[in-house]
C-alpha cells in the first residue's frame, strides 16, 4: 500500500522548490515591470504542477505472500510491479497543496481475489488505489511575521495536515484510512530543500481474512515521521538532482490478528533526469529516473515473523509535467 505513497511523495520534491519560488516573486520584481505586475489581477496560485507517472518496481515484496522459489522463506516472494500516478502540487500565499493517485498492478505472485462468499484466485496480479492528500500553512506567512524562521537553519515552520486512502482488490482487502497533523520544518539549505513533517497519526484499516465484527481495525494515535527532499547535482553538469524521502511510523498498537506491531522505516532514493532540459532545453518537461527503496517491517508487521515484510528494490520510470 505505502509504495503509492511513496511514489506521491517522490514528486511532491518539486512543492519544496515551488515554494521557495514562490515566496521570492514579489522581491525579484524589477522596477520597469513592477507597475505593470501591479496593474494585472493576481493569481491565486504561485504555482502549480500537475504530473502524470509511470513507474517499474522491479523486486516488491507484500507481507505474508509466499510461494514460488522463495517458497515459505521469510524474505517473501519477489513481486515486479507497475505504477500509473497521477498528481498535483501548488503554492498560494499561505501554504501548499498536494495530492497523489497512485494505481498499482502486481504481477501474478500477488494475485487479486475474493473473500466473501468464497476466495476466489484470480490469473492476475492485484490492483491497489492509493490516494494521499498534504497541506501546509506556513507560520511566517499566516502572522506575517520572521518568527519562525531561525537564520541559517530554518526557513519556516508550517502546521501540517492530509489523509490517505487506499483500496486492493486481495482477499485482505485493506481499506487504508489515515488523518494526520503537526508541524512542517523547511530547513535552510545552500540549494533545493528539505522539509522535516513531525505528525500525530491515526489510521484505520480492514483485515478481509478474520470474521465479522472483527474485520475493521482501528490502530493507536502514534508519531508519523517524513523527511523529503531534493538537492541539484550541478556539479555534474547535467540537468541531474537526486530527491528522495525517509518516513518512519511508530508502533500503532496491535493488528486484525491481534500481532503487536513494530517500527516501520521507509526510504526511497531517486537519481532525476531533466531530459526537457538536457535534449530540447525545455525544463520541468520530462523527467527520467531510477531508484533505491528500502522497507523495513512493512505496514508495520514484523519481519522477523511475518514472510515479504523486508523490501530491497530498485526501480525506474517517467514524469510528463502535463500542465
């Protein structure tokens, strides 16, 4: 479920510098044009980006899914997937958006099925929705103010808020529902950005494999963690940034099986190729790139109990900035 997240987040890097962008508009005016700049109706958005992606997770793996060669090993069985997202970032005078579809298609070593009235294997791999929501209101913005702002090392501190959902078509059945608050630190760097979200999270899921009533799970209130960012390569010449995301989840509490849960730790690491830039020096036209993900303990099941809850992946895909 967490990988459709995580290919939002991966795009949502470009929010980090919009916002950056979009706060020095008014400073970079030059004075031939600021009477002209004045005279037009401004625009609601500083800016706006909206993406359509494509990407190939080469070596997945899916909690409790066993068989093949790998047979009832604990590292699970290798899964390949293909992801089709969609999503849209932007920046008004107090803060930013973003929202992310994400669709999902397993090969056959995670096949789609039914639970109710039979199970039901399917000849195909599973698909999975995961939409993610998150907003920000920037401090400085919202009080006018440089409160918080600490020179050389934080730009802003913004309260932060969104939601999952997300849907599979298994006989689990998970029914991902996420609200989650706090605070957004945007750390003062040389170039690009990094933001630190330190949330109160709160989810409720399904568990298709246990009877009613006891097939919703509601999980504890717990400390949700996400660090993204996005640095520019110029060294190298070459149009080359490297984005990425860390997120961690704290024990919630207990699963639909009754299992207590454990410490959840994702990371993806994005080499990204500005190919509009490089071939027609067209920018944030195309984008290519490769990476590195890392699942430990995977929606917070155990890894040392529960088979496929360790992912060690790369993967590779394609951005068009549609408009």
């Amino acid at each position: 479920m967490y990988e459709n997240k995580l290919a939002a987040i991966f795009v949502s890097c470009t929010m980090g510098c919009v916002m950056e962008a979009g706060s020095s508009a008014a400073a970079d005016l030059r004075p031939e044009i600021a009477p002209l700049a004045a005279a037009a109706a401004p625009a609601f958005f500083l800016f706006s980006d909206t993406q359509v992606s494509y990407f190939y997770i080469a070596n997945g793996r899916e909690p409790g899914v066993t068989g093949g060669k790998a047979g009832a090993s604990v590292d699970g069985r290798p899964i390949p997937k293909q992801v089709l997202n969609i999503s849209h970032a932007d920046a008004w005078a107090l803060g930013t958006n973003f929202f992310s579809l994400d669709i999902l298609n397993s090969g056959s070593q995670d096949p789609a099925g039914t639970g109710a009235p039979r199970f039901e294997l399917f000849d195909h791999g599973a698909t999975e929705a995961y939409g993610i929501y998150r907003g920000t209101i920037g401090g400085n913005e919202a009080f006018n103010t440089k409160l918080f702002t600490i020179s050389g090392a934080i730009k802003d501190i913004s309260l932060g808020y969104g939601f999952d959902l997300s849907t599979k078509n298994t006989q689990f059945g998970p029914e991902t529902r996420k609200l989650l608050a706090g605070a957004v630190f945007s750390f003062d760097v040389p170039a690009g950005f990094m933001n630190l979200g330190i949330y109160v999270q709160k989810e409720w899921n399904r568990n298709g494999f246990v009877t009613e009533p006891f097939r919703s799970v509601v999980f504890d209130a717990v400390p949700h963690f996400e660090l993204v960012y996005n640095f520019p390569l110029t060294f190298t010449g070459l149009p080359l940034s490297i984005a990425g995301f860390n997120n961690i989840n704290l024990p919630k509490g207990r699963d639909g099986f009754g299992s207590q849960t454990a410490h959840e730790f994702l990371s993806r690491t994005n080499l990204v190729l500005d190919v509009g830039k490089l071939v027609w020096d067209r920018p944030n036209r195309l984008d290519a790139f490769i990476g590195f993900q890392y699942w430990r303990n995977k929606f917070g099941n155990d890894q040392r109990f529960v088979p496929g809850s360790e992912e060690k992946t790369f993967l590779a895909g394609i951005s068009v900035h549609v408009f």
